[in-house]
C-alpha cells in the first residue's frame, strides 16, 4: 500500500509482520502490565532495525482480553500470564524473595530488558484529593522489586507525568524507584518525553524512567533522542489513507453518533469550524469553561489530542474526524498510538474492549527509539 502514490511503503500501512523471532541473537524481554503489547513491539522493532530477533520471557496482563491480544501478535512468547501482578511479585522492595519469585527468576532465565507500564489511573490530575494513598502507586514500586528478582540488563518504566506527584509510603514514588534501582547498581535517568518529537502522530507526553548497566548510558540514551525521526508526522500522515476504508467490523467502524451530536459534527463542517460554538455545547458547559477541546474537530496538519479511551465520542474530546461527520474508529486510533496495520486487533471483538486497550497502549515508538539506543551502544561497544 502507498500513500500519495509514493514508492515507499507507508510505516503505518504494512501489512506484513515482520519476523521478529526468527533472527539470530535475540533479544530476551519482559513486559509488565502488557496489555496488548505496545511496549514488547517498540523492543521487537528496535531489535529488527539493528538485525536481532526478540524473545518474550514473559508477559503479565490480567486482562484476558488484552492477553489473548498480546499473544495474538507475540505467538512464541514463552509465557503470557493472565495474573494480577500483586499475586507474582511482592511490592515490599528489601524482603527476601518468595518463592513465586524465584521460580519465575529461575523460569526466565538471563534477561536483557523489562518494559513497564504500571496502570496510571491513581496519577490522574482529576483525582488530586486520593492520588497520593492510591494503592495503584505501590504498583509502580513493584518494578524495582521485579528488577531485582529478574535482573535485566535495562528497564523501561512507562507513565503519565503526573507519576512524579504521586507518593509511596510517604515519599516520591518515582524517587523510592529510582534510589531503589541505584542501590541495585544500575544507572537511572527520568524525564518527560514529548512522543510527538518521537514520531508519534499524536501531542501526548509521557514520563519515562529508564535504567542501564553495564556500559549503556541511560542519561546518554536520553539526551540522544529522538534516534530517527519518521517525519511530517501529523493527522494525514497517520490516517488520511483510510477516509475510505470500507466499515467492516467494529476495528473500521466509529460508533452511531446521537442525533445531537451529529448535528454538531455537522455545523463544524458546514461552518468550517473546528472548536464547537457554546450554544451547542450541553446546557452545563454553555457558561464559562475550559473545555475547548471537547466536541472539537481534528485537524489533518496538526498531529492528534492525546488518544484515550474515549476516542470513540466527540464529547470525550477532539475526537471528530477531520472531513467526516463521525469520531475516530479504533482503527485510526491504533495508528495515531503508532500501531501498523500488521499488528492484529481481531481478539478484541466489541468496541469496548478495543477502546480501552488501544487507549491504554504505549505508542511502539517510544520503546524503539529508547532501545535503538541501549542496542546501538551495545553494537557499538
Ligand atoms: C497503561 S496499560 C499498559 C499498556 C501496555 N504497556 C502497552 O504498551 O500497550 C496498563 C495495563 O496494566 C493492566 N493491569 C493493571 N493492574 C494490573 C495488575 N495488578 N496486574 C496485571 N495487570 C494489571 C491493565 O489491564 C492495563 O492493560
């Protein structure tokens, strides 16, 4: 498939998954709290780029949606567990390891990276009042103490920048990771990331918590960023081929907009307008708000809002295609995260499901470019 009759094939329109086992010198991972595997794909990508294979040890989701998902796309993954990480690992980080954790120490034997991305909920800057005793915080913590059960080489932890407000038992709960990791000898830089700078077609930021050892320089990898821009990559860039992408299945198709909001959708594009006016906006928000975004149309040379859940409604954001009176389907929603089309959402058969994980997911760019890194300096060591 191309785009704009280019040669070249689109990066997000390539069908055929590449072999990602099938290289020598793989490169062993661990993902937790996988969901569907935006994170593991980011490392297979990266590994592929420098001619190495990827063998997942072991991944953890207990969603069995998203696990049959992961698994669709990760077929010779050792072990995908649908476990509640809590029942695995012990969040307390000096206590002696439980026998749970040196089986599965044991099971996945040496190991080159540990990617994260710890349910981010308790972080929400809507929830001020309870995100400090959220017990999701102790979650985070729990991949310090999954570093020191498995012993990888380089951990990724993935979340919202709220994350560097949130406690754990009384401290910062970034920081308790962050010394944590230190003490077990690794090298540990954090920061903020814009994924847009990334080559994600989208303006969402995430926090980034990134440990190496063994000669690779986390600070160095950061500072390197971004390794390879994809370029131009905004609204059109990710989804313009699909404006005629035949509606089969709930993958291809946004859901029926109410009566109300498809006569907003229409004035937009009648009108040419892109933020909805305030007398046709709810009676609640007709006042004085802050809700620009809400009931707006995206823009084609603009990259995307920040892609949750609610990608599916226009009254959940800027979630209004930019020349159809409809929201984003969860297909256009799994590109702008940065997912190409060979990666198989069918496991996920209602809207809802597929909502939540593409919502959910981690943009593969940001793993790739943070492991094109750790595996360009280790190429190079
Ligand atoms: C932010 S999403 C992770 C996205 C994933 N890293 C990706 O790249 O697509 C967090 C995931 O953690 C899962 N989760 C939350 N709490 C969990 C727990 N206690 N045990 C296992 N999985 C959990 C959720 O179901 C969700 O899929």
């Amino acid at each position: 498939m191309t785009i704009d009759g280019a040669t070249d094939l689109h990066p997000l329109a390539v069908v055929e998954r590449p072999s990602f086992e099938s290289a020598a010198d793989p490169v062993t991972v661990v993902d937790l709290f996988a969901g569907c595997g935006g994170l593991t794909l980011g490392v297979a990508q990266a590994a592929d780029h420098v001619g190495r294979g990827v063998d997942v040890r072991l991944a953890v989701e207990f969603d069995q949606v998203a696990a049959d998902v992961y698994l669709a796309n990760f077929p010779d993954a050792r072990d995908v567990k649908v476990e509640d990480i809590t029942t695995l690992f012990s969040s307390e980080l000096d206590e002696p390891l439980t026998k749970t954790e040196k089986l599965l120490r044991e099971k996945v034997g040496g190991l080159d990276v540990l990617v994260g991305g710890p349910p981010c909920q308790g972080h929400s800057n809507l929830n001020n009042h309870t995100r400090r005793d959220d017990p999701k915080n102790a979650l985070y913590a729990i991949m310090a103490r999954a570093a020191r059960v498995l012993s990888p080489d380089v951990i990724v932890i993935e979340n919202v920048p709220a994350v560097l407000n949130d406690k754990y038992k009384a401290m910062n709960a970034v920081s308790v990771v962050r010394e944590r990791l230190a003490a077990l000898g690794y090298e540990v830089s954090d920061r903020v990331v814009s994924l847009h700078e990334l080559g994600v077609p989208q303006k969402r930021k995430r926090h980034v918590l990134l440990a190496t050892r063994n000669d690779k320089k986390a600070l160095e990898i950061f500072d390197s960023l971004p390794l390879e821009t994809t370029g131009g990559v905004d609204l059109e860039w990710a989804i313009g081929d699909l404006v005629e992408q035949a509606s089969n299945g709930p993958f291809d198709r946004a859901p029926t907009p109410s009566a109300e909001n498809t006569k907003r959708m229409r004035y937009l594009l009648a009108e040419d307008e892109y933020d909805l006016p305030n007398h046709l906006r709810p009676k609640c928000h007709q006042g004085k708000h802050s809700y620009k975004s809400m009931y707006g149309r995206l823009r084609w040379k603009e990259p995307a809002q920040t892609i949750t859940s609610g990608f599916g409604s226009i009254g959940q954001g800027r979630y209004m295609h930019p020349e159809l009176p409809r929201a984003l389907t969860p297909h256009e929603a799994a590109r702008i995260q940065g997912f190409p089309d060979y990666f198989a959402f069918d496991k996920a058969t209602t809207r809802s499901a597929l909502a939540t994980m593409i919502g959910n997911a981690v943009p593969p760019q940001l793993a790739r470019q943070l492991l094109l890194g750790v595996l360009t300096s280790i190429t190079n060591d």
